[in-house]
C-alpha cells in the first residue's frame, strides 16, 4: 500500500471518529487532510459537507433559530474558514 493512500485512511478514519464525537473542527480539519492526500475522492469532500450541516445556524438572526437547539457550540459561521485550503471540486 502506498504511503499516499495510508495516510489517505488514516486522516479519513480520524475524521469520522471526531465527527462521530461532536468534535466539528477536528473532524473538518482531518477531513481537509485526506483531500489533500486523495484529492480525487469525493468522501473528505462529502463527509465535511456532512460535518457542516450539522451545524447550527449563524447567530445573525437570519433564519429565526438563534438557539434554538440550547446548545452554543461553534457555529458553521466559525468553522468554514478551516475550508479555505480544501480542493473546491466538490464544495458548494
């Protein structure tokens, strides 16, 4: 197995863990790892997508659900700028 595609699984695998704990920047910033050692996968891609819908809304008022789910975690607001660096192939 090339060392490429290892540290490929390995940024994928650390991902998913951290997203699975709610542990958003972590799992991003992972996510944004493997796409760089794969970036012709779609799955880092998907999978930040994934992380970033969780995500509650901005607290600018927008859309009305300004803590709503009583939780003040990050916001996507405070989480996209760790995207700046990923491959935009798939990015909205």
């Amino acid at each position: 197995m090339d060392d490429r595609f290892a540290a490929y699984r390995e940024a994928l695998k650390l991902g998913h863990v951290a997203a699975m704990r709610g542990q958003h920047k972590d799992a991003l910033r992972h996510y944004q790892e493997a796409a760089g050692h794969a970036p012709d996968r779609a799955l880092p891609q998907v999978s930040m997508a994934e992380v970033l819908l969780k995500l509650p809304a901005p607290k600018d008022g927008r859309d009305g659900r300004d803590g709503a789910n009583g939780k003040d975690g990050p916001g996507a607001a405070e989480l996209v700028p760790l995207m700046k660096g990923a491959p935009h192939r798939f990015m909205i």
